[in-house]
C-alpha cells in the first residue's frame, strides 16, 4: 500500500485481465472521495456498499479493461487515513447483493438481503475506532480474513478485510462480533458471481418402471442447463412432493387403488431456475399383464412406394395406451393410437416384414404381430416409338412418340455413340457439335417417375457434307464462314497468322469472388476477355467470285454480335463464344485475291468443348446421399458445368468432394416431388434458376434466394470429380430425388 498527500492506492501485481472483476475495499479516517484514474481508457469504479460511522467503509467495483495497473482514493482531509485491499477475479462478472451496518458496541447486524442459490465470492471490509482489537466471528460462518489488519496510529483505526464463498440460499442477514471488547465498527459487504437467467430443460424420458394399487415408481433421462442442473422436484397432480433431489428415480407412495395421478418432474439449476415440468399419468393399480396383441394384422394397400397396415383393436385389462409399429424389426416413430398406418418412401420391388404390438398404460408391450408383404416392381418403361433422326450438316435432329409406363415417363435420355449426351422431358432434341459427313449412332430410352429406363431405340445416322472441303488444319469456323477451307463458291480461304486462340497469359478476375450476388458474375465465370485475331488470304477463280467472297465474309459475324468460333484440330473441337471487335479489314492483293483480318474478343477466356460430360445420380432413400463422378481432361482452372436438382427433397447439400465446397440450402428449403419444379445452378456465371410450373410463372425465376451458400470457387476441377447430393425427406412426399451434371472440358 502506498500513502500521499490526500491519495492512496494499492497497486496490482500484474496486468489486468479485461473482462475480468476488480474489487476494491477501503477502510478511510475521514472518508474517500472519488476513485482516481490511471488513464482516460479506464472505466470508472462503481461504489456498492457503504457504511460511514466513525469512519468510512466502502465496496468499490468495476469491468477490468486491461488498463489497470493500480486502484487509488483520494481522501477529504490532509489529516486523514485509508487503507486498501484490492482483488482481481475471473468467475464475478455480476454483482448478486451488497449490504453494510454500523454498531458503537463491537457487534454489528447488516441490513438482509436474499442470496442466489448458486457458486459466488462474498468479500467484506471492517473498520474499527480505536484500532485495538484482534478480528471478529461471522454469522452466517464462511468468511476469514483476507489480508492482515492495518492501522493508522494506535488510537484511531484499524481496518480487517474478510473473503468467503456464497452461504446457502435465501433471506440471509450478515452479522459480525469483535473478539477483542466493543468499539464503534462499521461493515460494507457485497457478493459476487454469475447470474443464469436460463432455466433447465425439461427432463425428458420420464416413464413408469413399477405400478402398484399404491405406490408409482418413475425415472427420467437428464435435463442440461448452461450452467448446471443442480436437483429435481417431484410433483402429484401439480402439487409439489417433499424436497428436490439430485437422483432420477422417484416412487411416489400413498396412492388410492384404481385412481388417476399425473406425475411430474421438473429440474432446478444452481440459480434457482426451474425448468418446466415434465408429466405423465398413471392409474394407481398393480398391472403386470401385457395387452393382448392386435388382431387381424392385414394389408389394406400397397403400391411400388408405400404399403397401408390395418388390424383389430387389442385389449388390456387395466387401460390401453397405444400401438407401437415396426419395419424389418425396426421401430418406427412413436407410438400412436389408431388402427392403421401406411410406410411411405418404400424401395419398388422389395420384400418388408411390418409388425404392430399394443402398449398399456403401465408401459407393458404385448407380443407384436407381423406381416410380410412386397412393393409392386416398377415395369420398366416401353421403347420411344417412331424415332426419328433426321441430319444437318453438323447437328442431328430427333424426334420420337410418347413411351408407355405404369408410373409416367419422367424423362427422356439421348444417347451419341452409346453415352447419354442430354435429357429432355419433351419429345425431341437437337445433338449438336458433330462434324459433317459422318456416321454417328443416336438413341433415346425413356425414364420413368421410379428411375427405370426403358430400351435404347438406336439409328445410325450420317451428317451432311459440309459445303466447304479443308485445304488445310486447323479448321476455323466463324458461323456462315471457315477457314483453312475451299468453299461452295471455289474460294480457298487461308488462315496464314492466328493470335490469341492457341494460347493465352494468365488473366485476372474482373472483380473479387463473391458467393452473395443471385445471377451475379463475380467467382470462377467472371475473367478478362480474350482476344484472337486471325489473318489470311482469299484467292477466287474471278473477280466476280473474289467481290462475292469480301461480302460473305464481311457479313459472317456483324460488330458486337456474339457468335460461336469453332476450331477443330484433328478430332478435338473446341469453340468459344466472340464478338468482332470492328469491321473485318480487307486489303486487295491482285485481281483474284485479298487479304482480310478477323479481330474477335471472347468475353470469358475458356475454349470449351463443344458437347458436355453428362451424369445422372438418384437418392434412393432419405435422409441419404448419392455422388456423380465425372473426369475432367481440360487445362483451365475451373470447368464450366450446369447441376440441376429435383425432388422430393429438404435441406440439401451438394459437395464437391475434393475440394470440400459445399452448396447448402436455407434451412427448410423443400423440393417436391413434382417434377416440374427444379433448380439450376450454374457454375460458369453463378445464375441460378428456380424452375415452377407454368400455371406458378411461365419462365424460370432467379432462385439464388433459396441457398444459404454457394462459394464462388465451386466447379469441377481438372482430372476426377465427385459431387454428391445428400439431403433429408420431405414428409408426406414419395420419390427419390435425383441430379443431373452437364460440365464442358475447358482450356486456357
């Protein structure tokens, strides 16, 4: 303790802890006035408990900010006295009570107050006139002196600080007697802890282990509280029964044969709080003797995803509570008490054994009865009929009739070359990205509402012969116009130069990654544009032919119109959407033949391939999971890729295995099982679409507000990807929710 001219201060050992409890007990001759500050950052003290007799006794307090380094007073008087204890504590956040008391006799009686029933920390500040005796005893017991007395001169005062733990709970009044003869002394005392507002949770599992014509045995499962849970009250027919207790087994006695009781408990933590109860009722008789089980267990009906249980009432000599009901030995939900229930998201085809047992209200399970039954197999879809394939030069176009199905045909696949390249729910599709004169084979199956597919119809098919011949690789074809070609006219266009499209720098994002923006083109799909220029030469047979031939060019792509640059190399082909940045430039380079300049800029940097990488998964039971895998062979960081899901399905999750990005739904966010609705994201521009009914909205809506998250940087990688789609099951829909991929190998 350090003395001056009218301030005193007690400083701490070391720094303060911020957040953490100061307290401050002064014992002053003539009284304190303000606590001093260390620094404009310091919080101010906060005085309690005061008791000002002969001299002045005093609890100050404060929320460390770390700053702290000493606690000092100034006194009112140049003459005057004080002494200091001080004390830094990490489990006192709040302040439970304070009180003081002041006597001429050497015994001093506080002013009550209520204690919390809870852990805390009590600390008390005694100051005394003269300072001549040697301590005090304390009722309620508990508190022992905390620091050595300190006295200023041998006849004025002397001060003695006290500490203890809380006393027991309730009205509690403080009282303190000298050891050492009566003199006038003054008490300032406070209490600290934490307070809990909480109350418990109520018990759960609260069940009868043992009914009697007199007595009801009963036990519970925890309750849990922030804090602690401390004891449990018992209660007959909302009337509380004798004291708490920290067991969870209770019997209740006195009961009169053949009557209902309600029996509670409840649980209480160390505040105080108490939780709300917990019930059940039980009739006051010896029952030993399970139901009877139920009676005619049938199958009232079944189709390929549900089954519908009926049976006959059980009976039971003292009451019956209800029916428990069981699939292959499992029990499912709780008990209930009618006379049927129906199994719902069944597998098609599949052999069940169901049973159903009878409960009383004593908790005695009859013998339960059962029943097997099998789902109706799904039938698989009939073959499309009247497929069709009619060619163009570089695209295929299909048509077929309505497939036959016992559930409805959900959907349709086209297959090129014996792999799914798309699906459509229409009766036609248009496969795109072939090469002109050449075999393919094409099919179409049908998927039915169970996931089934029907037989391939296949055709061999033939593209048209394109309209140019190649004179040279690679082939660039701009729309209406190629190069490295001789087209229909006799016009050899050569590519002599080409910038930009074999290669490219690394380029930056626009604008920083963002997962916020619904339809947005922040994160992966948002890059610098690319720029490609290609030069070369024409060369006719005539003049008329060369003017002919620097129109059709001119007229390929207009300025700013956004068109598709294919270029094959050998069997690779890979496009990218450009725009022609100006008007293509032609220089005359004799009578037959000009030059000409293709200036083009590909808004995003990726050439892609020209068909997709498609992959279909379906979750057969929920909550569960499925993964589509697909293999990526392109060089470009992120691949563009469309997922579409649809349901039935609740809070689904689609995770990118190995990168471990997750797309999450908001909580609660259901698809249904109607297969109208859907929902689309894609990758490449972060647009998602909710997709309705039209009778809801006739075109898709921007669905980005169902999704909790959606990183910016998922989308498949180069080499292999797993995506798997996991959710939870829509109550009261039937079906299994399914994903499709369609992801385009990319290159810088």
């Amino acid at each position: 303790m350090a003395e001056g001219d009218q301030y005193y201060s007690v400083s701490f050992p070391q720094a303060t802890t911020p957040g953490n409890r100061l307290i401050v007990a002064v014992v002053s001759l003539f009284g304190a006035g303000e606590p001093g500050e260390e620094a404009a950052t310091h919080t101010p003290y906060t005085k309690v408990a005061e008791d000002f007799g002969y001299c002045q006794v005093a609890i100050w307090t404060k929320i460390a900010t770390g700053h702290e380094r000493y606690a000092g007073f100034h006194t009112s008087s140049t003459d005057g006295a004080m002494i200091l204890y001080a004390e830094e504590r990490d489990d006192c956040p709040d302040l439970l009570y304070a009180t003081d008391g002041y006597s001429s006799d050497g015994s001093v009686t506080c002013s009550a107050v209520t204690v919390p029933a809870m852990q805390g920390y009590v600390i008390a500040a005694e100051g005394r006139i003269p300072p001549g005796s040697s301590g005090s005893s304390w009722s309620p017991s508990g508190l022992t002196a905390a620091a050595s007395s300190g006295g200023y001169s041998t006849t004025l005062v002397k001060a003695q600080f006290y500490a203890g733990r809380l006393p027991a709970a309730g009205r509690v009044t403080y009282k303190t007697t000298s050891t050492g003869g009566s003199y006038p002394t003054g008490i300032a005392l406070a209490g600290f802890g934490r307070l809990d507002p909480n109350p418990p949770t109520m018990p759960p599992g609260l069940h009868a282990t043992d009914v009697t014509d007199t007595t009801a045995s009963v036990a519970w499962d925890p309750a849990s509280d922030d804090v602690g849970v401390t004891a449990y009250g018992l209660y007959r027919n909302g009337s509380k029964v004798g004291a708490d207790q920290t067991g969870r087994t209770y019997t209740f006695t006195g009961l009169t044969k053949g009557q209902t009781y309600e029996l509670g408990v409840d649980a209480r933590d160390a505040t105080g709080n108490r939780s709300e109860k917990s019930t059940i009722t039980v009739l006051a008789v010896t029952d030993l003797a399970p139901p009877t089980a139920p009676g005619s267990l049938r199958l009232t009906d079944l189709a390929h995803t549900t089954a519908t249980l009926a049976w006959d009432g059980a009976t039971d000599d003292v009451g019956l509570a209800g029916y428990g009901i069981y699939l292959d030995d499992s029990k499912v939900g709780d008990d209930q008490t009618e006379l049927s229930h129906t199994f719902q998201g069944l597998g098609r085809g599949r052999a069940y054994t169901a049973g159903v047992d009878a409960v009383d209200t004593s908790g005695n399970r009859s013998p339960i009865a059962e029943i097997g039954f099998t789902t109706l197999a799904d039938t698989l879809p009939g073959a499309p009929p009247g497929v069709t394939a009619t060619p163009g030069v570089e695209e295929v176009t299909l048509a077929w009739q309505p497939a036959s199905d016992d559930l409805g045909i959900a959907r349709y696949e086209v297959l090129l070359d014996g792999l799914v390249t798309g699906a459509t729910s229409t009766l036609g599709y248009v496969i795109e990205g072939l090469n002109p004169d050449s075999t393919y084979t094409v099919g179409v199956r049908a998927v039915d509402d169970g996931g089934g597919r029907g037989p391939i119809v296949e055709l061999e098919v033939s593209t048209l012969p394109a309209s140019w011949t190649p004179i040279a690789s690679p082939l660039y074809r701009l729309e209406g116009w190629t190069g490295n070609a001789r087209d229909a006219y006799g016009v050899d266009w050569v590519v002599e130069r080409e910038q930009g499209w074999g290669s490219t720098g690394q380029v930056a994002p626009l604008e920083s990654e963002s997962d916020s923006a619904a339809g947005g083109f922040s994160g992966p799909g948002s890059f610098g544009p690319r720029l490609i220029v290609l030069s070369g030469k024409a060369v006719a047979r005539s003049r008329t032919q060369m003017l002919a031939a620097q129109e059709r060019i001119a007229a390929a792509l207009y300025p700013d119109q956004l068109g598709t640059l294919r270029v094959q190399e050998g069997s690779l082909t890979r496009q990218a959407r450009v725009r022609v940045t100006d008007e293509v430039e032609i220089t005359d380079r004799g009578s037959f033949a000009f030059g000409w300049v293709l200036t083009l800029t590909a808004p995003n940097p990726r050439r892609t391939a020209v068909r997709p990488i498609y992959d279909e998964v379906m979750v057969e039971t929920l909550p569960g999971s499925a993964s589509a895998s697909i293999h990526m062979a392109g060089d470009y960081q992120w691949i563009p890729a469309v997922i579409r899901v649809w349901g039935p399905i609740k809070d689904f999750t689609i995770t990118h295995q190995e990168s471990g990005l997750v797309i999450r739904s908001k909580a609660g966010t259901i698809l249904p099982a109607d297969a109208r609705y859907s929902l689309e994201l894609d990758l490449a521009t972060r647009v998602v679409l909710a997709y309705v009914p039209p009778d809801v909205h006739p075109e898709p809506r921007p669905g980005r507000g169902v999704l909790g998250s959606f990183p910016a940087r998922f989308a498949p990688q180069n080499g292999p990807n797993t995506i798997t789609l996991s959710g939870d099951p829509v109550p009261g829909e039937v079906g299994s929710p399914r994903m499709v991929i369609q992801a385009w190998d990319s290159w810088r």
